[in-house]
C-alpha cells in the first residue's frame, strides 16, 4: 500500500452493513494522486456501495475515509471535491447543455464570469461545444454521457467518480468512449475511480484493479499483474474472456497430474516455493498452442467458434472442458484431432481448498 501522505483516497478499516448484512468488511484501499482506479466486480460485490462511502452518498458503519488528507468521513457530499458520474445521465430535461453544465456552479453563487470561463473549458475539453444550446432530449446517448461528465468537470475538483457511466450505451459507443476517457484523463491527471462489471472496461482503462467479492478486495494490482498472475481462482476465472481453462488434479514430485496428464513444473513460479497435495491447473485459451510446447496432449475439437479476429474451440483435456483461443484464420473444423501445447511458465496453480494461488 502507499504511504497515506501521498494518497489522493485513503480508506481505513471501512465497514457498511444493511442491519444484518455486512456489504462491506474492514475494507483498506489508498488510490495515488492522479491514479485511475477501477472497482471491478460482479453485481452485488460492494464496488458501488464503496463509491457511493466514498462520495458520501452513504453513512459508513465503522472506519475512516480520507480525501487529499482531509478527514471526510462524516462529510457532507458537497464538501468533499469530488465530482460524480452516474449510469443515467441524470440530465435536466427542460435546461439546455449550458444550463445543465453550469446548474451546480450558480446554485453555488459563483461569479458568472467564472462560470461561463469553466463550461467553455469543459466543452472544448469534451468537444460538446456546438451542443451548449440544445436540450438533453435532442441528443444522442454518446453526447448526453459527455455532458454528465461535463457538469462534474466543471467542479474543477481534485477527484473523480464513476458509478458504471458507459453501461447505457451500446458496444461500438461504449469503445470510443473508453477512448475518450482514457484521454480525458491523460490531460487532466486528475484521480480518477471508476465502477464497472465490464473487464474489457477495466483492463484498458485503469492504472491498478481492485477486484471485489463480498464486500472485500480480492486482488490489487495492475491489469497486466492481474491478467498473468491472478492471486486466487476467483480472479483469474473472472478475468479473461473466455475465462481460464480449470484442471483438477495433484501437485506431488514437482509434477501435476491429473489423469494421463503429466505436467513438470520446474519452469513455472511457485508464490512461496514448491507445494504439494491437490490444486487446479489453469492456463488461459489464448496461452494455448497448436502443435508443440512443452507439454503436449491430445484433444478433438467438439465446438467451433469464429468469431472473426479469433476462433475459440471447446474441447475436454483430462475429464475438464478446455477452450482454445485461435487465429480467426485457423483451419479447424468439429470432429478434428488436435496436438495441445501447453507451457508450465504461462500457467496459474492454485491450492484446492483454499483456492489461493501456489
């Protein structure tokens, strides 16, 4: 962890309950100044309802939180520099672009000058300037987002929230806004936490991960760290698309095995040094070869996916279902015997019980 002091948002021991249900526990995050941190997980993990402790939008039940060094815990909202961005747009209908931008900064008796000079500032930077005069309902999905954005940059605070701001939005609209962001960011340099359920979102966009379950972190670290070496099975089935291929099976010899699969595993990176007893092999579709590798067995291909840039085929390895993440251009067809490489270096072993990363 950073040294609080050179932390934009410090989180100390935060906990949340819901009477009887605990959402978050004793939870300790510090996000560097200038950072773009993504809360990544599936529905229910707490990575909203940690947002929303951090905007103030919830009362904690026990624990701190720190802003720039500012103790903020019992903050009000409005109190705390931050800017906000929702899913819905939450737009004023009946106010125009301009209106919506500067809304927030007239109800805070700003000087006009110095409004008008931060909703220039925010359009140019947004590129939303020939759409200062029309109203949210005359724009496109893509535009009324922008404006969101917009009217907390115009706050011209040190820290930004996003609550899941491009899940409205469809695929093609949703890429060339992660684009945007990532260049909004580059230029502000401001601290940036962003929610989603989307790992493609979370893999390009962040700096560093938090990968929540249960109201706890399971992993933080960068996308690459978190893609090559996942610290427990949760995380590395729940990045990756397709997910990591599972293998149940023994550690026993410096050797894997399960079944008529036989792994040597004097190439891969034990955590703490070489442990035996039962684990799960996993290695990823994409880290798979055709042909040769280290270790090679066979398997017939028994669903075939193109999908263009890619052909993913389903198969079984030792009893377990196996994907293959091939060339879009790979000749394969259902029915075909196929020769598996697979490299003990670019594998992940994982303790059976405990799930945790060997």
């Amino acid at each position: 962890m950073k040294d609080m002091d050179n932390a934009s948002v410090s989180i100390r021991h935060l906990d949340l309950a819901f009477g009887s249900v605990q959402v978050l526990r004793d939870l300790n995050l510090d996000i560097g100044q200038g950072e773009f941190l993504v809360l990544l997980g599936a529905s229910g993990c707490g990575k909203s309802t940690l947002l929303n402790c951090i905007a103030g939008l919830l009362d904690v039940t026990g624990g701190q939180i720190f802003i720039n060094g500012q103790n903020v815990t019992w903050a009000e909202p409005s109190k705390r520099g931050i800017g906000m961005v929702f899913q819905s747009y939450a737009l004023y209908p009946q106010m125009t672009v301009e209106g919506n931008l500067s809304f927030g900064l007239k109800n805070a008796r700003m000087p006009r000058d110095e409004i008008a000079r931060r909703v220039a500032r925010a359009a140019e930077i947004l590129q939303i300037e020939p759409l200062l005069k029309r109203k949210p309902g005359a724009l496109s999905g893509g535009q009324r987002q922008r404006v969101a954005i917009g009217r907390a940059l115009v706050r011209d605070v040190d820290v930004f929230l996003f609550d899941e701001p491009l899940s409205n939005l469809d695929a093609k609209l949703r890429a060339d806004l992660r684009v945007e962001l990532k260049q909004l960011h580059q230029q502000l340099q401001n601290t940036m936490i962003y929610v989603t359920h989307d790992q493609v979102e979370a893999m390009t966009l962040a700096d560093r991960i938090a990968i929540m379950k249960g109201g706890l972190i399971q992993q933080l670290a960068s996308p690459a760290e978190i893609y090559l070496r996942p610290t427990n099975k949760y995380v590395a089935d729940f990045i990756g698309s397709p997910s990591m291929n599972f293998i149940e099976g023994e550690v026993s010899g410096g050797v894997f095995k399960s079944g008529d699969l036989s792994v040597p595993l004097e190439a891969y990176d034990f955590v703490n040094g070489a442990r035996e007893g039962r684990a799960w092999f996993g290695i990823r579709p994409e880290h798979v070869t055709i042909g040769e590798g280290p270790v090679t067995v066979q398997a017939n291909a028994e669903v075939v996916e193109p999908m263009g840039s890619d052909t993913v085929v389903w198969t079984h390895v030792a009893g377990s279902p196996f994907r293959i993440r091939m060339d879009g251009q790979a000749q394969v067809a259902t029915g075909d015997s196929l020769t598996l490489g697979l490299d003990p270096a670019r594998a992940s072993l994982f303790d059976h019980d405990s799930e945790e990363r060997l």
